[in-house]
C-alpha cells in the first residue's frame, strides 16, 4: 500500500517510516525539515535497504501539498505527524503553533476528506490535562488545554471528529500518546532536539553524557511516593508498531465507528526519580541531578489505561523501561562519535 507520512524525517515519524518499508509498504515522505534533517532520510535507507519517496514540502503550502496529491494519486492511507510540538514556546508563540498545526492539517483534509483517504492523527495526552481518575480511559474528559500546543492537539480531533462524522465513507484514528522515548535499535535515528533539549530523556542522556550540566528534577515536593511527577514512558519502538497495528485496522476498513480513539502508552506510572534511577541500573553511567522547583505547567500524573487498544487492536508493548533507555544512551553516544 502507498502511504504517505507528514513529518516523517521527525522523531515519530522516522521510526514509523522504517516500520512500513520493513512491512513492505510504499511510503512517501513530506516533511519541512523545520525541526530535523535529511541525514535521517539517509538513516532510513541505511535501517531498511530501502528508498521511501521525499518532497521537502511544509504542508501550509497548500498548492504543493495538493500537486504532491496529483502526482500521488493512489495513496491508500495518511499518517500525520507533521507539527510543532514544543510546549514552551507554543505559549510564547501562539500563532506560529496555531498557524503551523491548524492550517498543515485542514490542507490535508481538503484532500483527504472528499476522496475518503484514511487518516490516522498523532494527538497527545496532554488533552486529558490534569486527570481526574488514573489509569486514564479514552473516556476521560478532555480538560481545557493548557498550552497553546495541546489547543492544536485538542482542535485537530475536533477537526478530523467533524469531518468524519460529515463525510460518509472518511474515516480516522485519533491516537493520544504517553511520552515517547528512545530510540531504534539500531542506534541510527532517534530524538535529535536542536538546541537545550526541554524534555526528561533527552536531557537526561546529554546530561550523563557531560554536555549539559545537572539534570534539572522539576519538583520533588509533589504528592507522589517520592514527590517528583509520574509519566508513562513508551519505548518508540512499541509507539511506532501501534502505528502500523492502526494503520492495517483502518485499510482493512475494520471501523466500528468514523473516527476512533485509542491511548497509546505503556500502561506503567514511573516518576522522575524512577526514572533517573532506572537508567543508572540500565547504563552503568550516573546522571548528575540537582532538585529545582516545580515546572510551570506540569500535571501530577498521567498514565494510560491500554485496555482499549490491547483487546480490539491486539497491540500490546514489547519493549521495559529499561531497554527504553539503554537505547536511548546508545543513540546519544552515537550522536556523540
Ligand atoms: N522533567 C524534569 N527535568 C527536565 C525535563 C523534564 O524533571 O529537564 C520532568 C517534568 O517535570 C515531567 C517529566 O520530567 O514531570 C516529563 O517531562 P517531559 O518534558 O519529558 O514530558 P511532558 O510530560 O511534560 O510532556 C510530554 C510531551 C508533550 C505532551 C505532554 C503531555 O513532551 O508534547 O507530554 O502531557 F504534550
């Protein structure tokens, strides 16, 4: 099946492009490279001996996005990564986020909608907000958002959920994930933030590396056992399979209804400290760490209930915490050399 993937050189992106060329699937790669590179391309070809399609496209270029449609007139299914996705800055810049997120994404529904081309969406965790209940069910209500970015998650569900529900036939999947981390197994592609990285992993490992200075614990004085926050972090390997579990559900038209929803996480709570200490246990290396106040911003605790996606997908993660992080050192040592 031809498949288009919006952001594929991204984080994301780039682990579900090799997951469908191994799975013999045609792919074609939009992405602006705003936020990556074209060494991943290379990466790519590298991991699976094979060449996926690539315009360097940014998808508020309407006109370009629709010539790569007319020149691609058979692609079978769209999985759409293509956004920004830095909190902080979504905050201090929310137009770029709004511009950027809104207007990629109803330029590819002007397309996809009228030939009934299935979507599949990355959406976040960030809509549940500060949960009322743990584990989080799909059935959890979506919270005011609290950033401009999740505004862009929240706003393109809504988007994609009404023209479902007005296009008979047009059909998508809306998957919210818990915190991806690590990296291919290969070590070749993995997260590549430009400048201080803002998320726990990948400072984390340019910490233990010795290029950062301390690892930043963002609040330890929470109501957790140990006081610091709790994540559900999925290996991006077992994120990236979800992808293509969803991806088969939604070609073999096995909806049950137009647009479904499915968290996608490894079902596990672990906190800061955990986590800290779970990569020294993996890696041998030792991570310096000094405690600071909260993040602005920050829930308390967020990790998915995985029933639904584990019993009508039959998707289950493969991969612990543990290997999660080894392979998230492996990355960053290769980023090093
Ligand atoms: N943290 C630190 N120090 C750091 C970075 C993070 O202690 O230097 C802590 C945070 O306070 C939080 C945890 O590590 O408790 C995870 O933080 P991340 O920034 O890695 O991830 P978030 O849970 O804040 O954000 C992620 C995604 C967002 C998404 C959000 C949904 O990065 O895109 O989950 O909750 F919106």
């Amino acid at each position: 099946m031809k498949v288009l993937v919006t952001g594929g050189l991204g984080y994301i992106g780039s682990h579900v492009t090799t997951l469908l060329l191994e799975r013999n699937h045609e792919v074609i790669i939009l992405d602006d490279l705003s936020n990556t590179s074209l060494s991943v391309l290379n990466s790519i070809e590298n991991i699976t001996q094979k060449k996926p399609f690539y315009e360097q496209i940014n998808l508020c270029d309407a006109a370009a996005v629709k010539a790569l449609f007319d020149r691609h007139n058979d692609v079978a299914g769209v999985i759409h990564f293509a956004a920004h996705k830095a909190v902080a800055e979504s905050v201090a810049q929310p137009l770029k986020y709004y511009h950027n997120n809104i207007e990629g994404l109803l330029n590819l529904l002007d397309l996809l909608v009228p030939k009934k081309i299935p979507l599949l969406f990355s959406s976040s965790c960030t809509v549940y907000g500060n949960a009322d209940e743990l584990p989080i069910t799909e059935h959890h209500p979506v919270k005011a958002a609290a950033s401009p970015y999740g505004a862009t998650k929240q706003m393109g569900e809504q988007i994609i959920t009404d023209c479902c529900n007005a296009q008979a036939g047009f059909h998508a999947i809306l998957l919210r994930y818990f915190n991806p981390i690590g990296a291919h197994t290969s070590a070749q592609i993995g997260e590549a933030p430009q400048g201080v990285p803002q998320n726990l992993i990948p400072y984390l490992v340019e910490a233990a590396a010795g290029k950062r200075p301390a690892l930043q614990i963002f609040g330890t004085d929470y109501p957790t056992p140990d006081g610091s926050c709790i994540r559900d972090y999925i290996h991006v390997m077992d994120l990236a399979d979800a992808h293509i579990v969803c991806l088969a559900h939604l070609l073999e038209k096995k909806q049950t209804s137009p647009t479904e929803i499915y968290n996608v996480g490894s079902g596990k709570g672990h906190s800061v400290l955990e986590v800290v200490t779970a990569f020294e246990k993996a890696t041998g290396i030792s991570v310096p760490t000094k405690i600071v106040g909260r993040r602005k911003g920050d829930v308390l605790q967020a990790y998915a209930d995985t029933t639904k996606i584990n019993t009508q997908l039959g998707w289950k993660t493969k991969y612990s915490l543990e290997e999660a992080l080894r392979s998230a050192w492996a990355w960053e040592q290769r980023r090093n050399n």
